[in-house]
C-alpha cells in the first residue's frame, strides 16, 4: 500500500495569538509550532499502523519552506518512510492542494490522508480539494479506517451519528479523533529520521483563489458576575431576563 | 446578486443550518436553493428562498454526487455566490465545488460579506480566538457559514419549486449503515449546552449534567480529559481537537476551562461557569459564575430550571 500524508506545521496549542505588521499577519514571535495535531495524532499514525499490518510505505507531503522541515523531520521520527516539501509559502487552501494534487497525480497513491483541519486556520479545505483535483471519492471526518485488499471501510462523523462507509481504493479522507492514538517519538526513531530522504520538489504556478487581508482579535468579555450557590433561582431569572437565552 | 445555498436534508427533513444558510444567503441577494431527497422544499421559502430546485435522485449528501449537484445548479442558475453551512457534509462539499469551480472559498464565516473594498469576509481562526477578513478575488465567490453564527428568519414567503434531474455520476462513497447518537440533540446544533468535566469525578455522576440537559432540551457535552479517560464517547469532546460549538448557552460544570477548551466554546453567546475554585480560569471568559460543588449546583439549577418552566 502506497499511502501519502499531508502534514501541515501549527503553533502549539498553548500559543498566545498576537498579531503584527498592522494585523495583518500572526506574530511568530515565541511561537513554538508543532505538527498540526491531527495530521499527526490521527492521519500519519493510521497510515503508520495501517503498513505495519499490511506492508506499503508512508510518505508525508508538505507545501512549505525550510522552516518546516523540524515538523517534517519530526513526522519522520514518528515512522513515515520519506518525505517530500514542496518549495514554497502556503498562500491559501487552494494553492496548497493543488501543489499535492499536480504532484501526487501520477504517483499511484492509494490513499491520501489529510488531518480534518489545521488548529490555526480551521479551515477544512485541503482533503476536499486534493479529492475533487484527483477525481477521488472523499471521507471526510473518519473516525476508524481499515483497509482489506482494494476496499477500505470507515466511520465517519455525520449529522446526528456516526456513518459506517466503505469506499474502493484510491480515496482521500480527513482524519478526526478516534482513529489512532498519539505515539511519542523515541530515541532511535529520533535518529533514523536524520537520515531519511526529504525531497524538496519546486512548486507549480498556481493563482490563489483567496488572501488574508487582516486578523482581528474577538471583543474583551465583561467581567463575570457572580451567583450565589444557594441562589439558583437568580441564575434562571438573569439567562431569562438579561441574557435572554432561556 | 443571484445567490445558491445548498441545503442537506436527512431523513425527510431539512437541517437546521441550512434554514440559517438561506436566511443568511438572502442579507445578500436573491436565493435559490438546492437540496435533494425525499423532504418538502417550501419550508425554505418561508425563511427567504425565491426558487428551490429538488433532486430527488439523490438520496444522502454524497460529496461527489453533491458537488455535480452543485456545479449543475451553478450553470443553471448563474450564481454569483454560493453559500454552504460548514457542518459536516457542507465542509467536503464546498470545499470540492471551490476547487471544481477554481473559485474561492471563505471557510468559517461568521458574518456578512463586506464588499466597499473587494469582497471581504469575517471568518473564524485560530479555532475561534481570532478572526481573519478574507478577500475573495474569484469572480465566483464560495461562502461556509459556521452553524448558530446566524439566526434563522422566518419571512413568510414562497419558493418556487423546479425538480432537477441532472446526472450527478457514481458515488464512490457506499453508505453501508448510520450509528445514530440516540433521542438527543445533535451537539452542533444545540442552542443550550451542558458540559461537564473532571470536576465530575466519574461518568457514574453523569446523571446531573444529563437531568439537567433534558430539562433545558439542551446538548450535553465533555471536556478533552473526560473523553480520552472514556467516560464519556470522543463526538461529545469539545474544544480545540474536538468539536468547536457557538450555542446561545453553555454551562460548564467542573471544567478548569484551559485555552485548549476555551478555544472550542468562546463563541458562545453566554456562559455560565460553575467550579468550587474560584480561580479557575474559565471564569473569565464566563458571563455568569456559581463558586460552588456541581454536586449541589446541579441539581439546584435544575430544581430552578423545572420551577421557571413550570412557571412559564
């Protein structure tokens, strides 16, 4: 089985969100970043499983510049065979799959796994693209994966429930919690990814569809007023009356 | 300005945020709608759609044979802009349509597009600690809005219906079964929320957090730590690697509110917080706190709650 992750870079969890240059860009500045948690915990540690299983190789994509490669070098740790940058600043979504998409296209991958979204920009785009650039069916949000021959067959996370799915090879998808459980990476996994191949491929010429302009940070909330434990009935009157939500 | 909202339906019945789609579709122009299945479309007119168009064919929003639906519907119809709810299905499906159609896409909006300077819209990043003004410079402009960002409106008006029968292809996607999550409130979609945390010292104390949610007819929910210990299932999980929700009301009992948290529910319209530390980081984000044991809070607040109802 031939699997390709797409890893994208995302500041830790605990980042403080500033932004610079007249709001218009996300201040770096003490900014730790880190392998955007679902492409790491879900998608690459599937795939990972899912060769250990059955044989194939995993190899992670990236659209980004050398300041990736740490969170490369770290997915690397983590078990993927080889990896591959694409040569360039992420502009927006659609620049970014089409990257993948025009150098996957050939390669004969038989799944393409994405995480369900980025933590920084949450938009839940890329799988999607990728899908619709390479003519694939898309299962968004999977919770399991399994794979058995030329079929695989998922859960997914739908409105109201939980679909069971199944889907011939190739596909794409999205990974979202359930799927696999977060490994550390280990000393020795730590060494061997210093030596494993990062190939840089230089980008294609694509229009990005959308751009940032500015970044605003969300209105201070007033100050929390405070209820007496014994006094329940003054909660219900205040979210009838002054908050109006009951 | 000729605007398409799609629409999913499941099981004979329109979703909820597609009733806020339209209403949101038309602030900005004239909308037709296009949904699909075995439902009753003139609901939408009620809430502002002009047009409807009804493939019946198509029986569960499979995001290939959606996307044609789509692409379809945007040839007939010539839309300008075409408005998805970014739930589940409209997240696969709008993001495959703005690469079929090579036109961009705002994922996350929150609010209307502002067009004195391009076309410009306020979406959600940074899983709700930031907002980012996206300019969309594709003639044709794609719009996800983030369900409970906008109330639906009922106008009161009619929709004309038209039954398409475009050739939407195969679906590569089989459905073999659907797992429903019981009799509840879908959690993206409630507009009263009731979470609970480790405060809560084991799902057997889980009882509080539900009692109440029934009597609210709210959602209940869980903090990152309660579901990765298994006391409660992963789709409750809310928060930056779970689900990020913006209900009118949250109440979040023994929940230290770490940023992690906060990021999956700052969006909501009031939040009340009950923890017996009164440091504890959530109330600050918290409209109404209660210092206090959710083991005696609850269920006061929920004898409060069944009085008020009683009362109404």
């Amino acid at each position: 089985m031939k699997l390709l992750v797409c890893i994208s870079k995302a500041p830790d969890t605990t980042s403080k969100i500033a932004f610079t240059d007249n709001n218009t860009k996300f201040d770096e500045n003490g900014v730790q970043y880190i392998v955007n948690p679902y492409d790491e915990w879900y998608a690459l540690v599937r795939a990972l499983e899912l060769v250990e299983a059955k044989g194939g190789t995993v190899t992670t994509i990236t659209v980004g510049t050398s300041a990736d490669d740490a969170t490369i070098r770290k997915a690397l740790a983590i078990g993927a065979n080889d990896a591959v940058r694409i040569d360039t600043e992420a502009k927006d979504a659609y620049y970014v799959a089409k990257q993948i998409a025009e150098y996957a296209k050939d390669k004969g991958y038989d799944i393409v796994l994405t995480g369900k979204e980025t933590i920084n920009y949450n938009g839940a785009q890329i799988g999607g693209m990728i899908a619709e650039l390479l003519d694939m069916p898309y299962v968004s949000l999977a919770e399991k994966l399994d794979v058995d021959g030329d079929t695989a067959k998922l859960e997914r996370d739908v409105l109201g429930g939980t679909e069971v799915v199944e889907v011939k090879l190739p596909f794409a998808l999205s990974a979202a919690k359930g799927m696999a459980e977060q490994r550390i990476p280990n000393m020795r996994g730590i060494m061997a990814a210093r030596k494993k191949p990062l190939q840089v491929v230089p980008p294609v010429d694509v229009e990005p569809l959308t751009e940032v302009i500015s970044y605003e940070m969300p209105p201070a909330k007033s100050a929390c007023k405070y209820i007496d434990p014994d006094n329940m009935d003054e909660l219900v009157e205040l979210l009838h009356n002054e908050a109006k939500v009951i | 300005m000729s605007v398409l909202v799609f629409v999913e339906s499941k099981h004979g019945k329109v979703s909820k945020a597609g009733f806020q789609a339209v209403t949101y579709g038309s602030k900005i122009g004239e909308v037709t709608a296009v949904t699909f299945g075995d439902v009753d479309p003139s609901v939408l007119g009620e809430y502002g759609a002009k047009k409807v168009l009804l493939h019946k064919g198509l029986k569960e929003a499979n995001d290939q044979q959606s996307t044609r639906l789509v692409v379809e519907a945007v040839k007939e119809t010539g839309a300008d802009i075409i408005v998805f709810s970014k739930d589940q299905a409209g997240k696969a499906i709008a993001s495959r349509v703005s690469a079929a159609l090579e036109a961009g896409l705002a994922s996350g909006a929150i609010a209307l597009p502002v067009t004195d300077n391009g076309f410009v819209v306020k979406t959600n990043v940074f899983s709700g600690k930031a907002f980012a003004n996206v300019k969309i410079k594709t003639d044709k402009k794609i719009i996800s809005l983030i369900p409970n960002s906008f109330p639906a409106e009922k106008v009161g008006g009619t929709a004309e219906i038209v039954e398409v029968s475009y050739d939407l292809g195969e679906a590569g996607v089989k459905v073999l079964e659907l797992k429903t999550q019981g009799e509840g409130v879908p959690l993206p979609e409630a507009e009263i929320v009731v979470s609970g945390g480790r405060g809560l010292k084991g799902p057997e104390n889980w009882w509080m957090i539900e009692d109440l949610a029934k009597t609210l007819g709210a959602a209940t929910a869980c903090s990152r730590p309660v579901a990765d210990i298994g006391w409660r299932p992963h789709h409750e999980h809310v928060g930056q690697t779970g689900l990020a929700i913006r209900p009118n009301l949250y109440i979040a009992a023994g929940i230290s509110g770490a940023i992690q948290h906060l990021a999956g529910v700052n969006g909501s319209k009031t939040i009340v917080v009950i923890n017996t530390d009164p440091e504890a980081p959530f109330f600050k984000a918290a409209d109404y706190g209660v210092v206090g044991d959710a083991f005696e809070v609850l269920p006061k607040l929920n004898e409060a709650v069944k009085k008020f109802k009683a009362n109404q």
